[in-house]
RNA sequence: UGGGAUGUAGCCAAGCCGGUAAGGCACAGGACUUUGACUCCUGCAUCUCGCUGGUUCGAGUCCAGCCAUCCCAGCCA
C-alpha cells in the first residue's frame, strides 16, 4: 500500500472482529474448497465515475473493504469508466477523496479504461471460437428479436456470419469505419433463454464520443457485462461484490469468465444495497436535484452524498459504525434514518467540545449583578472525556438565553425560566426572573433577572434545588454567527417511490438562523470542526464560513424528551 | 409453471449440522443528572419466525404446496 494513498485519519476497523456474514462464509468456502488461495483474496470498489459516492456507496465501501481486510487481501478502486458520456474527471476525483476520508486506503487503482486492449482481444477471440458476432440490426430490432418476459426471442439474421467475415467487421468497426448505432458485437449463446441477460447480449458498441481520460482513442466501448468480468480477471479479483440487481447477470459474468481466454475465475456474489429512509441513491435524482438547483450542490449538507454528509458533520467513523450496524444480507430493506442519526451522536457526544450558543436570542439584564463586572468561569470541555480539559467563558451583567427556555405562562412541568421562578445558568448563578418586558405589539424584548451571589458555580449553600440549568452568552462578549438548521429533504419516507419528486420536497427542510449568539471561544474555529452546542444539538463549522462571518450546521439535534412532552399536551 | 431472489418484532438483523427466538435502532417506564443530553436499570416476538400441511419425541431451522414483495425485456452501470 502506497503511503501517499493514506490518509491517517483513521481508524480503529478490526474488521476481523466484526460479525461475520454470508459473504465472508462463501470466501471461507472457496478457501476450504481449494478454489482460491487464503492469501489471495481480492475484492475490488467499482465506481462508474458519473456523479458523487453516496451513503449507499459507503455500505459497498466498507463491504469490498472490510471483506479484503478480513482475509488479509487486497481490494483495489477501480473506475468502471466504459461509458463516456456519463464520466467525468470531477466525479472520478470526488470519488478518491471521499473514499480516503472514510478511512479506506486502496490497493491498487485501476481503470476499465485502461483494459480497452484486452478487452479487444477477448472480443476476438470469442469470435473465433465462433462465440460472438458483429450484428447489424438496429437498437429498435434488438429489441424487437429479444422476446420478452414470457415468449423466446428470435436469433438475428447476422447470428451465422463466418468467422472471417465477423473479424473483419468488428476491425472496421474500431476503425471508424461505421456510424453510431449502425453495427455491435453480440455474444453468441442462446435466444430463447429463460434469461433475457443469455440472449445474445451486447458486448460492444459505436460510441464517437471523446473519453473523460483517453480521449477519442476508441470508437467503441465495451458493455458493462462484459467488460466487469475481464477487468476483474485482469487484476485477480477474487470475489467481485455487488449489488442484488446483478443476480441475473451473474451466468453471463460466468460465461464470460469462462469463454474470454483468461485464466482467473472470479467470482461474483450479490448483497441488498441500501435504502434510507426519508433519503434516495438514485444517481439520477440526485443529479435532478442538483441540475435544478433544489439543493446547492452535491455536498448540500442535505444530500446523502458522503460530501454532503460531511459538509453537514458526519464523521467518517460514524459512517463507517452505521454501516457496520446495519448488516450485510440479501434482504431488500429500507433503514431507518434515526440509525444513522443514532451513529453520529455517539460518536460526537465522545469527541465534540461542547461550547454554549444560543440560536434564538432572547436578553436577560441582571438586575443585581454590578455593572462593568465581568467574570470568567472555568468551564468543562466535555464531560465524557474529562482529557479535554477546560476553557474560560466571561460572564456579565446582560447575557443572552434561547427564547424557548422562558415562558410568561409556562406548560405543566416546564422547568425552565418563567416569571418567579428559578433556575441555573450553566456553570455560573441561580436567577430569578422578576420582570417580562414587552414593545408595543406584545413581543417580549427582554427579561429582568435578579441572581444570588451565593450561588456561584451553581450551586447554593442553603441546599436549595433548581430544576432547569441553562445556557447562556455573555450580550458584551457574543460573537455573531449564521447557523444552519436542517430537516429531511423530503416529506414520503420512501421518496424514492414517488413519480414526481417536486411533490414531495420539504419546504422546510433548510432554516438559516442569522444574529445567533455564541461565547467567544468559537471565533477561532475553522471549516470542518465539530462542537456540541450545550442543549442544542451537534454542529459543524461550515466551508462558508470565515472569521467575519461564523456559519454553521446543525448536523443532528440531540435527543429530547422535553418536546415529547410537549406533543404529548 | 418466463427467469432470478427474498420473506424472523415499528426498522435493521443473528439464528451453522433440527432441541425449545442474539444484538442494535425506535418506543415506553424508572434511576441519575450543573446539557429535559449522556449513562444506568426495566419492558418490548411466549396460539412466535409469510401461510398451510408433512416428517420428527421435538422445526424458525428438513420436505411439499401456496401467498406476498423485489429485480430482469439499455447499443446504462
């Protein structure tokens, strides 16, 4: 493994402690069976280049992985670029740099594009064991003599050409020599299989369009059918791990394995690709929502792009720690999102800094408190990991709380502020509030608190109890900042269902908090970092962000029973 | 009777040679709490493993039939 292709960044995988599945008992099988070599295993991650990976690409990711690890194999990054008007450069470049941030370091990487020449050569050679032939019907007729479902189809007319004339032909067809659609390459094997895959499948087509990396070098590219198996015999793969829709293809990967001249026998297994709820892997959606502009981008934090995940806060090890709970089956499922967001908070309630920020400002004056006085308080880092020590925050005469935690006429077992009643300032003084200030309309503007000295540090001598602690800025010290609040993009839970996606776009699914407060410990934060903001949930610093200008994304709330509570009446 | 696959709790998912249903998420109670967070307890398939039969002392696990759902008719991957 090259060290320039890792990224450090982590992790703690001991793949060979996790749970065992049917793949890796199927790899046990061919290493007891003699089939493979226990120290050859080889897997292999096969992106098309032709959009951004997503979550459903890490659940492949750690599966390609983490099998290759549990064997002490080899898994390499391979482009399955073989269709070139789809790719391109900046899909093929996004691809690496998500798959290192997840923590995966290749071993080799590949491009199908690179196998062209092989390729070829297999094609003749199929041809003169009489196993394919070039075919001039039409894409219209092919279809046409495919049969369907429930009916055979009919051999082409072209099936009987001699050998000579189907070498000849399929050298002229990368010569250029034909149009577009004029002419392809079929493998010979039987049209009136009860498997429409086996009847004779297109191996290679005319495609005059420029290649994102090898430019206009060919004129013909090879199928996905039959370019998948040879690129895997190519690099000695083992084990090619894919997705259940290829259960069908798989006696055609086989008889391409067996029929093209090489010597590997890969082979193929298939697993349920993921689902999440209240999300969608459709390459072509997701590219529909970016082309029109319903989200800003790939890595909107909203979409389920691992960019946009981690644009929103995700880490890798969450990542990696959702795909490893979610399992490895045949089963067509459909996770729940609340998993992932499960993932996530465990894994930042251990490593965020938690920092004090109030989203919704709402001022308090403390009557009593003198005035010009500012004091500074030792405050914890993070409770779970006391390793992370302390920092000071100041603290003065008028400081800022969330408007939610007061209320002039508060619900049954609202424990936070309301008028008479008491509670803690995080880390500092009880407080009292003695008065409710409104403007003309009936807005409250401010609150007017009294606090007990005694209580410094939150706790009073005489024993007495509050049961709400709050958080707090400092009004003299806040800084400014944007924060971003985010809801699912869509409103069906199976969007993916849905013919027409504008129908089910959440109208609220972006909230831009502007004028939020924070304590000043946060102006030196940089794009990517993560806090827990006290009682607000999980954030992390936005790219957008800058030193003038502080922006945020809530990546998850926390857990709240309060607003149970509340739905509850 | 087109082919291929899958069916275990609200959502995932273990359950290998049959021996009397792991775990996680969610949810509900409770304890603790200077985050209504975290953590910790407890509960959550007992005419039950899609259904119906069969084999067996005993079946989620074996057999048969049935039902449901998903995938396949791109010169996409």
């Amino acid at each position: 493994m090259a060290d320039d292709i890792r990224n450090g960044e982590i992790l703690d995988t001991e793949a060979s402690e996790s749970a065992s599945n049917f793949i890796f008992d199927f790899v046990n099988e061919d290493i007891e069976s003699g089939k493979v070599n226990k120290d050859a295993i080889t897997t292999r991650f096969p992106p098309e280049p032709n959009g951004y990976l997503h979550i459903g690409h890490a659940k492949a990711l750690c599966i390609d992985f983490l099998t290759a690890q549990k064997f002490n194999g080899r898994c390499n990054l391979r482009y399955d670029d073989t269709n070139p008007i789809k790719e391109n450069v900046e899909y093929a470049e996004s691809m690496q740099e998500d798959i290192k941030w997840l923590g995966f370091n290749w071993d080799g990487m590949y491009y199908a594009s690179d196998y062209f020449d092989t390729m070829y050569e297999c094609a003749v050679r199929l041809i003169k064991n009489n196993l394919a032939y070039v075919c001039d019907l039409s894409a219209d007729e092919i279809r046409e003599y495919r049969g369907t479902l429930t009916e055979p189809g009919k051999e082409s007319p072209y099936r009987n050409r001699s050998v000579e004339e189907n070498l000849d032909l399929l050298a002229r067809m990368k010569a250029g020599e034909f149009a577009e659609g004029t002419r392809v390459l079929r493998a010979k094997i039987d049209m009136a299989s009860p498997n429409i895959n086996m009847r004779d499948p297109v191996v290679y087509r005319i495609m005059r369009v420029e290649h994102y990396r090898i430019g206009s070098k060919w004129c013909i590219y090879p199928m996905y059918d039959f370019a998948h198996p040879i690129e895997d015999m190519i690099e000695n793969v083992t084990h090619s791990l894919c997705s259940l829709e290829y259960e069908d293809h798989r006696p055609l990967y086989d008889w391409v394995v067996n029929n093209c001249g090489l010597p590997a026998r890969p082979r193929q297994i298939e697993f349920a690709r993921l689902n999440l709820s209240y999300t969608m892997m459709s390459k072509r959606k997701l590219l529909q929502l970016v082309n029109e502009a319903i989200v800003a981008g790939w890595d909107d934090p909203r979409m389920p792009t691992l960019s946009g995940l981690r644009r929103r806060g995700y880490t890798p090890a969450a990542v990696r720690d959702f795909c490893e709970r979610i399992g490895v089956a045949k089963t067509n499922s459909m996770v729940d999102y609340a998993l992932l967001e499960h993932c996530v908070r465990e894994d930042l309630n251990a490593g965020a800094p938690r920092m004090m920020a109030v989203l919704r400002p709402l001022k308090v004056i403390i009557d009593n408190y003198p005035e010009g006085q500012v004091e500074w308080f030792d405050v914890e880092n993070n409770p779970e990991n006391p390793d992370m020590g302390t920092r000071k925050v100041p603290f003065s005469r008028e400081i800022f709380i969330e408007q939610d935690d007061f209320m002039e006429n508060p619900p049954n077992k609202y424990f936070r502020l309301y008028p008479g009643n008491e509670v803690r300032l995080k880390n500092t003084y009880f407080i009292k509030c003695n008065e409710v200030v409104k403007d003309g309309a009936g807005n409250i503007i401010e609150l007017h608190c009294s606090y007990d000295p005694a209580s410094k540090g939150g706790n009073s001598p005489d024993g007495r109890k509050v049961k709400g602690t709050l958080h707090w800025v400092s009004a003299a010290h806040a800084i400014n900042a944007d924060i971003r609040l985010y809801d699912h993009l869509f409103t069906e839970s199976d969007p993916g269902a849905a013919e027409d996606l504008h129908s089910i776009i959440n109208p609220d699914s972006l909230e831009v908090l502007t004028g939020c407060k924070l304590e000043p410990n946060l102006a030196l934060t940089k794009p990517g970092d993560h806090y827990q903001f006290l009682r607000m949930g999980y954030f992390c610093t936005d790219k957008d962000s800058t030193p003038d200008r502080l922006v945020f994304n809530r990546t998850v709330g926390l857990k709240d029973s309060w607003v149970k509570e509340v739905k509850k009446g």
